[in-house]
C-alpha cells in the first residue's frame, strides 16, 4: 500500500524535487495566509490562498483644458501617459503529491512560510487522523479537522462553476477521447459516486443540501487488494498497467460461451459477461497477470456502474459524476466505468469525470476555511501559467515528460475582481459554446494552429522588450516568458486535452497569462498609445468626409470604414508584418485591402514598350518596388507561331518596366562547347504557350555531353522508399529535428535556403539510405529507343563476345561479328524510327500553342465574366503551397540542389510550412536563392552529326522548390488574365500584313488567318466589356527559313526582330466590391430603413484606427438616429485592444471634437463598461455582472460583435435573443480558405432571431 512518509529515500527525492524548482512547484509559499489540506490513502493534495504582486498597466489623462486639439498636435503631446503599478491579487494553489514525500513537504513549507498570520489548517480525509500530529508538530499549526463529504461537495461545486471544460465525457474509441462539457448556468442537482476504497453515493440538490443515499464496500480498496492476492503486485498504477494489457475475455465466461449461437434469442449480445472469472473453475491452464487484472477491473466497474445508474434511475438524475482515487484520470478506469454506465443505462445517463477531481476534498477543506471572506462572491478563473493540466491518455504516444514526472501536479486559480455571469441575451445558455472551432477535434487545424502561435513567439517576445526598455532584467524575463510558453506549446501539442478543448481562445489566453507572469502586463501599450494619437488627427477629417455623403453612401462608408478599422490587429501575423515594415500604411490602405475592393491597374501597349509603371496606383508594394499587381499587368498570352527548331532559336521579352529578357536557349557556337548568352525560363504551368511569366532572371550553368559508351555509374539517394508511409514518418521526423533549430528571426534569403536545402538533403539520406544506379545496375530503362528488340539484340551480342573470349575459335569470332552487325543495325533503326517520330510531334507542336490560345478564347467565350479579387499583395499561405505541391506531376529531373520531387510530396505540415516561410522570404524580399535563378542547361543529342551544335536541343533543369514558388505567383496572377471590366470599352489596333520579297503564301495565309481571327476575337471580347491592348511585339518568324514579313500596327511599321505576337489583357477602374464572403449589407440597410434600434451594446476590439476612425463614426450613426450604445471593452489588456480605461480617455477627447458624442455621453446615451474579459476573444457566459445588469435595465435590442477574436474564432454560432451584426475582416489566409474565402475576405453577418423575424 502507500508509503508513510518519513523515509529518508523519500525525503531525498523529494528534496531534490523541490530545491530544483521551487518557483515552479511551491509558488507564492512566502505570502501563504491560509491552509488546508486533503491526505488519502496514497496522495496528498495542499491548498493555500496567497498575494500575488505583479504589475499592471496604468493609464492617466493628461490636462489637456489648457490647450486647443489643434495645440496638443502641434506640440506632439500625447493623448495620455502609461504607467506600470505594482497590484496584489489573490490566488488559490493546489499541489498533490505521494504521501510518501509529506515529511519533507511540510518541512520546506515551514522554511518557507515568513508572513502568514493563520494559526489552524482546515485538513480532511482519512490521513487527516493518521498525520494530525506530525501536522502540528512541523507547521506550528492547529490541525482542524472537516468533513470528507461536505469538503468534497463543496470543491465538486467550485470547479463546475468557476473552470469552464471541468466536466468531460470519456470515449476510448471515439476521436477525440475526451468530449469537454461547457459550464451550464445551473449545474444542480447530480449525482456524486466518489470511488475511494468503498464507494459513496452522494446527491447533490444545492450549495448546501446533499445526501448520502448509498455506497457499496465494493470499490478501489476490492480491487487493490485482490488484484495484490492475484498478481502479486502491490502498486495501485501498476495493477491497472496490468489491466490495461489484459484480455477479459480469457477468465470471464461470456454469453456466448454458455448458449453459443443461440444468445441472441435471448435478447443477449454474446459478448456479454456472464460471469466474472467463471472459466477459473473450468480450466487448469494458468492465466496471465495481464487478464485476471482486467477481469477483476470489469468485475468492480460494472458493479459500481450498474449501483450508480440504479440510484440516478430512481432519483430521476442523468448526470452523475465520478472522482475518487480509483479515478484519477486512468483511461482504463474511466473507460469500463462509461461502459457499464452506458449499458445498464442504455445511454440515458452520462457518466462524466472531472479534470481536477483529485483536488475537491482540498479546495473544500479551503472554502470551509475561507468563508469569512465569502470566496463565493467572486469569480475564479484558472490560471494556465501556473497549472500542470490534465495527463495524457496515451503515455506511449507521449515522448515529451513534464518536468515532474507526474510526482507533483498544480492547479492556479485567480480571483477575478468582478464576478461574471451569462449574457441576458443567450438564447440558450447551457447549449452555448463560445469557440467556433475545438482544435482537439481537427488534428490539421490544432498543428497550424499550435505552429502558428510558435512562429510568432520571437515577435511577442520582441515587443514585450520594447515596451519595458528602461528596465534592464526586462530581456531575461522575456527570454524566460519565452520558454515557459513554447513548453505549454509543446505540452499542447503532445496532449491537446491539458487545458480542457484547445481552440484558438485557450492558446491566445494561455499566452497572456505567462506574460504577465512574467511582469509583461501590457506589451502593446506603447503601440496602442501612438496609434490613437494618430488616429485622433483623423477623425475629424473622417466625419466631415462621411457628412458629405447620401444616407444610402453613407451607411456603407460607415460599414467599410468599420471594416477597414478591424484590419489593424496587431494579433493577426499578416497585418503585424505590413504594421512593422510599412509605416505609411494607414486607413485608405487597409480599405484597399478588403476583399473585393482593390483597385486594378490599367495597362496599354505603351506601357509594354518600357514605360515606367505608376506604382501610387497599387497598394502594398515590396520592398524592391515592384508589386505582384504590377507584374500581373505585364502578363501575355501569346499567340506563338513558330517551331521548335530551324528559325526560332530565341526571342525578346519585354515587360512594362522596359527590362527585356530573352526566351529560350541561345546557342551562338557550332562546335560542342555550348555558349549560352541568356534564358528565360518560368518555372510554372503554361497559359497558352511554351512561354511563361518572368519571375527571376536565370543563371545558368553548362553541362557537357555526355561522352559516348557506357552511362556513368552514380550513386543517388533511395527516394523511391518514401512511398513507405515509415520512411516518410522517420524523413518528416529528421526534418522536424531541424525545422526547430533554425532562427525565429527571419534571415537573408540565402542563408534561410541553405538550412532549408541542407536539411531536406540530409534527412532523405538519413531515411532512404543510398543506392547505386546507372552502368552496371541494370533494368533501368535508358532511352525511349531501348526496346525488347535492342535489348535482346545487345544481349545476343555480349554473349556472343564472352564465347570468343572463352573459346578463341573462327567459328566463335565469326558469330560475334554477326552479332555485332545485328545489334547496330537494330539499335539505327529503332533510333531513326523514335526520331522521326519525335520530329512529327514537334511539327505537330505548330499548332499546339495557338490551340491553346483559341481554348483560352473559348473559355471566355462560354464563362460569364466574374469579377475576382486579389490576394497579390498579402503573404503566401501554406495551402497555396501545398496545393501546388500535390499538383507537380512526376519525372521532374533535379536541378542544381538535387532536390527531388518526392521530398516535396512527403513532407508534412512542419515541412510546408518551411517552404512556405522561404516562398514568403522570397517574395517580400524580391529576391530568389541563387539555386532557384540557376538553370542547369543539358544539350540532349537529337540526331545526325554530333559535332553539329543544332543538332542538340538544349534544356533547363530548374530548382523544384524554386517551380514551387513560381507556379504560386503564376495562380496568383491568373485571374489577372481573365479580369473583365464591364463598363469598359474594346480598343483593338488594328493589324495588317505585307508581303515581303519570297514570302510563301502558305506563311502569308497564316499572317492574314492570324489577322482575321484576332479581329474576330476583338469582336466576342466586346460582348462582355472586356478591354484588350496588344503587346507592341515587333514581329515574328514564320518558318525555318526565317522568311520574314513586316507589322503594321495602325501606321507604324515594326522593324524586323525575332519576337513574338502578344496579347494582353488587362482590367480598369474598380473592380465589383461585393458579395462579401459573408454578406447580409442588403438585410441590414433594409432594417435601417425601419425604426431605430433602442439600445446597442457593440462588443469593440483594437486601439487606435479601428476604435477612433471605425466605431465611433458608427456609433456616432447610431446616436443620431437614438439609438442608445453601450461600448464594452476589455478590463484588463490583450494584445493591442482597446481597454476600458484607454476608451474612457479616447472618448474623452473625441467628446471635445465631436457635439454628438458629446451629448451622447452627457445625456448618458453612450456609456463605457468594462466587459470583464482580458482576453482577445469573448465569451458571452462569463462577462461583468455590471454590464448584464446594464444590458438588461436598458433593453438592449442589438449586440454588435467586431473582430476575427470575437466574431469568428468564438460567437460566429452563437445564438441571441435579439438581432445581432457579427463583423469582421479575416487577416489569416488559412482560416480565410477554411470559410470558403481568401485573406481579407468579409464577413458581415446580420442575424435576427426567429420569432422575431419580420417585424421591421
């Protein structure tokens, strides 16, 4: 059984347990004011209440009367100071541990106990008796002892209302496991059967009314001690080890045993138990310790199951609770214990277990001790920085070990200073769920999301030095703020159910709660504090801007500028990084950047002749100047006339910032020393001909034929082996290894793509190992010309040369010559015949670009015109990666990395998300690695002479992840090529051909069928609208004789260049901007129309541009037309949103600018209340009771919710009694695909509740 404490291996332990982490494990010990404690049988859980001091962010109004709006912005003052003020708060600890190890706990709690003033710890349990001496005697402490039963009650009350996703349901076979049940608004009456060495039944009706109604001395103490007489083993998790290994099925006699097939007449499933450990007394085999555990397990779970559902069946209860050490969070336990309640049930009773039910007795023995302060009163919450979380269901699956082994596990919980209650307006409290999306359940969003929050831990903790500069040691707390939140992260991540349902709340909380454990109460205060100076100057400007307007305008530059507002998030990593290296972005900006309201620019054929670009037309340019809007508008789709061979050996490009580059090979020698001058080579998919975009200039390196003879033997990595779904495992898991050594901070592009490279290399060796390929190997396919035939004719002739050797004969030799002369005569003929049949499909090549071209036409023929916004300037996304990815097709040849196409395909989401961090590097940076602008050119020997140089047609070997980056932008872009201007006009010049000396007329019909059939499409592009110029291409060959013709393009004659026709089609003006993603703006302008709302309560988001220039026109809109607004902010600061003392001095001052605001505030028509969270997100059942009680009194009639926190990630479902406007702009290119959209895409969602519906 358990050990008594005392022992010195114990004390040893556990001295070096604590001396080790005492910060982590006895946390606040010096400020301890009250104790108690909980001994069982085996463990000991402490409870203690303690002042925590920390610091927190003050904000301070400065006198700003003396002085005109106009001054202070002359004078640069600020809109009011920060201060950073130490606060004491209190906070609840719970440790449990061993008993074994309660000596020394007590003795360093007595060393560490300075300023408690308690003279009795409040102590329950049955240890409570057997250590009350020991107690007294280390603590100097009167040991009061309480009730087992009402101590637990009590702790079972507290934690199912004060920590939310306390209660689960588990499932073993379900995914996932665990299914957390919200916190319900009246959690009574249930059923309690706490398992300790009996059972105890116990119904719960209210705070102070339970009632023991039954028990069974059936329970964890039957199992312990006949699992010891059968398994001789000792140890309580041991013995379950056992069970967990075992099969029931070997000892227990089934159903099915006894009737065999005949079972089911009796309404019996054979897999019933019939009796437990019957086949003892039939076999004399021996069973195994494993299966006498798990018999004896099922034995005692469904007798106490069965006893449960009899008592909850006939006190008409369908929840019921079970904790106890028989519990303690044992899969196996909680697994047989919900089957049998389930079974004898037939489901209508939930059996549900709680993730701290190990502390109840304790946190009890606390309240009981508390009471005088009335700890009820308040609201707790569960502190994550401090709190070690639930244990993983699967050890074996869970290489990452706390830091304490499981010998001690905490639990923090804070007092809140206001108590929090459930919004009036639910509609169904106990049905809502705050978060849009439970991350336990979507295994690919929880590893982006997990990724996505470690990603930006370098940039928190950034900002977290800056914002405390002055303070020397503000580096070293960061750097430990750091750590302590990439192990939650990885925690996280190996076991998803620590915390409750992880979502997007859970993680954005739990990153709060370690910075301001680290004294970061506010990183963004500094940056909130300039932003609203900013905005302030504005927001006249804005108003008057907006008065100009007609009321149908109006109502929608209202909307958009609410919209336009939300996008500054410093919480949404696509908006920090445009914040951080754009200091010119500001409030245009960003409405640009809305889904559906870029603007496109116009391109002419003047602009393709090198005219330089006006880039002020597009926003968001790279750093090197040119935008991907810019780039799209150079985009042509050619109608190609040429050959492969003969005549076109090369053409021009030109794009509209005049650099001209050269298409294709340019062979200038006739000997084998091949001279490049320049390629041109997009890595992507084609438009409409063999042609592609330009996206980096090529470098290029040589490659000599090879010689003639036997291929060269190398030796090459296994590759193929990454079809194994094991090979592909242990490749990913080295990838991983690396991806996690590698710099937060982004660096050059060059360095990012050797550690990239390098690492992707070395872990395909490390996985696949090497093989030996070419000469020697044989069974490798060498050319298309190698067939049966060749191959048995060279066959023939090895032997027959190996027989010449062996015998010496004529006869021998003779043969071997025949076979010789036969295998070369093969070998010509199935060359020449796989030539010319390569050269019939390059003649056929003629007409494949051109198809292409009129395919295109036709496409646009049938399709109606969309107007298609544009991601062009926003970060790449690791789905636009990944689909590029999965869509690369086989037998690509390696470029100058040797990176293969199978690496590509294997990798897994860590593996993506490297490549598209470089995608993104190389995009923002305008530059590529030097391997992706590296073409390797290979002359590949066609036919005929082999020291005739255009006898070999020359390829390039590109880098794959550098094909991967291009066909990215090229999807980008596409749409570019089919953007259609409904408004606009056809400007077609016009095209004639003249007959130049010795042109064919097969050559001019092509020219006047060329003319004819643009005329023609000029003229289907005019239906829709659409505006075409065309490229000032200067003229193309026709032939291989390179006969040439002229171009005239209106009166002007081109000179003669070997170039190609190009058409380009281009968009002007705005482009359509709705629908939005999620558009209800015309169900909302209709209910303007109708009367006014009588009060609003608009749940607000970020400081700066988005409170100052987005909701407070609209709020002023409101309080025009009387409707009252009430503005809930955060109590506490998250991120950069607004708090309620900031929006206090803000309103202030917009209150002296604004007379609407102005009276709204004096005539009490707009009010300021906190909303008791401190979180970036919101949830509605946990808000100030001051602000139900002021939503209530005031009869609110709409709730507006703004934010991707607030709106999306949690409260897109929820449910309200009346009408509600959900709003946001989704700044996460990933969650933007998930709905359905692309980043910054809208969601504008207007909801009237049903049985209102219709009124207005």
């Amino acid at each position: 059984m358990a050990t008594d404490g005392g022992t010195d291996s114990g004390s040893h332990s556990m001295d070096k347990s604590i001396t080790l982490p005492p910060d982590e494990i006895f946390r606040n010990l010096e400020n301890a004011k009250r104790f108690a404690i909980d001994i069982g049988g085996s463990l000991t859980k402490l409870a203690y209440y303690s002042t925590v001091q920390h610091k927190v962010a003050k904000v301070r109004s400065f006198d700003h009367t003396a002085k005109t709006s106009i001054q202070n912005e002359a004078d640069g003052e600020p809109l009011y100071e920060i201060s950073v003020q130490e606060e004491i708060t209190a906070r609840l600890h719970f440790i449990k541990f061993e008993n074994r190890y309660i000596e020394t706990c007590l003795d360093f709690i007595k060393d560490h106990l300075v300023n408690t003033e308690t003279k009795v710890i409040k102590a329950t349990g049955g240890g409570a008796y057997k250590f009350k001496d020991l107690i007294e005697k280390k603590l100097k402490l009167k040991v009061d002892k309480e009730d087992e039963m009402t101590c637990l009650i009590k702790g079972c009350n507290f934690v199912l209302k004060n920590i939310p996703h306390e209660a689960f349901v588990y499932a073993k076979h379900a995914d996932p496991e665990f299914r957390f049940q919200n916190t319900h608004p009246d959690i009574f009456p249930y059923l309690l059967v706490n398992i300790g060495s009996g059972v105890s039944i116990v119904k719960v009706e209210s705070e102070d009314k339970f009632e023991r109604i039954g028990g069974s001395s059936i329970g964890g103490g039957t199992f312990w001690g006949l699992g010891a007489l059968l398994t001789k083993t000792k140890r309580f998790d041991e013995l379950l080890q056992l069970a967990s290994k075992g099969q029931h099925t070997s000892v227990d006699m089934l159903v099915k045993d006894i009737y065999g097939g005949a079972s089911l007449s009796l309404g019996l499933p054979g897999y019933l138990i019939a009796s437990s450990f019957g086949k003892s007394a039939t076999t004399d085999k021996e069973f195994s310790k494993e299966d006498m555990a798990k018999s004896l397990l099922h034995m005692i779970s469904n007798d106490i199951g069965q006893l449960a559902c009899l008592y909850a069946r006939l006190h008409n209860l369908t929840r019921v609770y079970f904790g106890g050490f028989f519990i303690r969070g044992h899969p196996v336990t909680m697994h047989t214990i919900t089957y049998s309640i389930n079974f004898f049930s037939k489901s209508k009773v939930q059996a549900l277990f709680l993730r701290h039910e190990g502390y109840l007795g304790a946190i009890g023995a606390f309240l009981k001790g508390a009471e005088e302060d009335n700890p009820n009163q308040y609201s707790w919450g569960e502190n994550y920085a401090g709190s070690s979380g639930l244990m993983s269901v699967s050890p074996d699956l869970n290489p990452m070990q706390r830091a304490r082994s499981g010998t001690f596990d905490m639990l923090e919980m804070d007092r809140l200073e206001r108590q929090l209650v459930n919004l009036p307006l639910l509609q169904d409290p106990s049905s809502y769920i705050p978060d849009t999306v439970d991350l336990t359940e979507d295994a690919l969003a929880r590893e982006y999301w997990l990724y996505c929050f470690e990603e930006a831990l370098d940039g928190v903790v950034k900002r977290a030095v800056a914002s405390q500069k002055d303070q020397p040691e503000a580096t070293e707390r960061a750097e430990k703020f750091r750590q302590k939140y990439r192990h939650k992260l990885q925690t996280l991540r190996h076991q998803p159910f620590a915390y409750g349902s992880l979502t997007v709340r859970s993680l954005l909380d739990t990153r709060e709660h370690c910075l301001n454990e680290f004294n970061f109460p506010d990183p963004y205060s500094k940056i909130k504090q300039k932003e609203n100076d900013m905005a302030l100057k504005y927001y006249q400007k804005v108003v008057e801007s907006l008065e100009e307007l007609s009321w149908e305008q109006k109502q929608f530059a209202l909307v958009r500028g609410l919209l336009a507002g939300n996008v500054f998030d410093w919480g949404a990593k696509a908006v920090s990084d445009i914040l951080e290296t754009d200091p010119q972005f500001g409030f245009e900006q960003a409405k640009q950047q809305l889904q559906g309201m870029q603007t496109s620019g116009v391109t002419n054929h003047a602009s393709l002749s090198g005219n330089a670009m006006d880039e002020s037309r597009f926003g968001g340019s790279q750093e090197n100047g040119t935008c991907l809007t810019a780039l799209c508008q150079r985009l042509s789709i050619a109608n190609t006339m040429f050959k492969h061979k003969g005549a076109h050996q090369y053409t021009w490009y030109q794009d509209t910032l005049g650099q001209r580059s050269m298409i294709d090979l340019v062979v200038v020698s006739s000997d084998l020393q091949l001279h490049v001058l320049d390629t041109q080579v997009k890595r992507g998919a084609e438009l409409s001909t063999d042609h592609h975009l330009v996206v980096s200039w090529i470098r290029l390196r040589r490659r000599m034929p090879d010689r003639l003879g036997r291929p060269k033997r190398i030796v090459r990595v296994c590759w193929e082996r990454l079809a194994d779904p094991s090979v592909r495992g242990v490749f990913n898991s080295h990838l991983r290894e690396s991806f996690i050594q590698i710099p937060r901070e982004v660096g050059d592009i060059e360095s990012e793509w050797t550690m990239f490279s390098s690492s992707i290399v070395d872990a395909a060796i490390r996985s696949c190992g090497h093989k030996v390929s070419g000469a020697g190997c044989g069974g490798n396919p060498r050319t298309q010309w190698w067939t049966l035939e060749v191959r048995d004719a060279v066959k023939l002739k090895k032997e027959s040369y190996r027989a010449w050797l062996a015998r010496g004969t004529p006869e021998a030799a003779e043969a071997y010559q025949q076979a010789k002369r036969t295998a070369a005569r093969v070998v010509s003929e199935a060359k020449t015949r796989i030539w010319e049949e390569f050269g019939e499909a390059i003649e056929k090549d003629y007409w494949t670009a051109s198809g292409k071209f009129w395919q295109t036409v036709r496409h646009l023929r049938r399709e109606e015109p969309v107007a298609e916004d544009s991601e062009v300037d926003s970060f790449i996304t690791q789905a636009e990666v990944t689909e590029v990815v999965q869509q690369l097709l086989g037998g690509k040849a390696l470029g100058v990395d040797e990176i293969c196409l199978e690496y590509l395909k294997s990798l897994d989401v860590v593996g993506l998300s490297w490549l598209t961090r470089l995608c993104n590097i190389a995009w923002w940076s305008g530059t590529v690695p030097l391997d992706w602008a590296t073409g390797v050119v290979v002359p590949l020997f066609k036919k005929g002479d082999r020291r005739v140089c255009s006898n070999y047609r020359g390829i390039t070997l590109l880098s794959l992840p550098g094909k991967v980056y291009s066909r990215v932008l090229e999807r980008r872009v596409r749409p570019f090529s089919r953007t259609l201007d409904a408004g606009g006009a056809i400007r077609f010049s016009s095209w004639s051909w003249n007959t130049g000396p010795g042109l064919y007329p097969p050559q001019g019909a092509r020219g006047l069928d060329l003319q004819h059939a643009l005329g023609r499409f000029a003229a289907e592009c005019e239906v829709p609208g659409m505006r075409v110029s065309t490229s000032k291409s200067e003229a193309m060959v026709l032939d291989r004789e390179k006969v040439a013709c002229t171009l005239q393009v209106g009166g002007e004659f081109l000179p003669q260049v070997e170039e190609y026709l190009g058409v380009l089609f281009t968009s002007e003006g705005r482009m359509d901007q709705r629908p939005w993603l999620v558009d209800a703006y015309n169900q909302w302008i209709e209910r303007l129309k109708g009367p006014p709302h009588k009060c609003a309560l608009f749940f607000v988001d970020n400081s700066g541009v988005d409170i100052i220039l987005g909701v407070f026109p609209f709020v002023r809109e409101l309080l025009i037309r009387g409707t009252e607004v009430v503005l809930a902010s955060n109590s506490s600061p998250a991120l950069n949103d607004v708090t309620n003392s900031e929006l206090q001095i803000v309103t202030e001052r917009i209150a002296a600018m604004d007379p609407v605001i102005q009276a709204g505030v004096k005539e009490d028509r707009l009010t300021l209340v906190q909303s008791g969270s401190s979180s970036p997100c919101l949830d509605l059942s946990r808000l100030d009771k001051v602000l139900a009680t002021v939503v209530r009194e005031r009869g609110t009639d709409l709730v507006i919710i703004e934010g991707m926190g607030r709106a999306i990630h949690t409260n897109y479902y929820a449910m309200l009694n009346c009408e509600s406007l959900k709003l946001a702009v989704i700044k996460n290119s990933w969650l933007a695909e998930r709905l359905g959209g692309k980043i910054f895409s809208v969601v504008f969602k207007y909801e009237v509740p049903s049985k209102t519906q219709g009124q207005h």
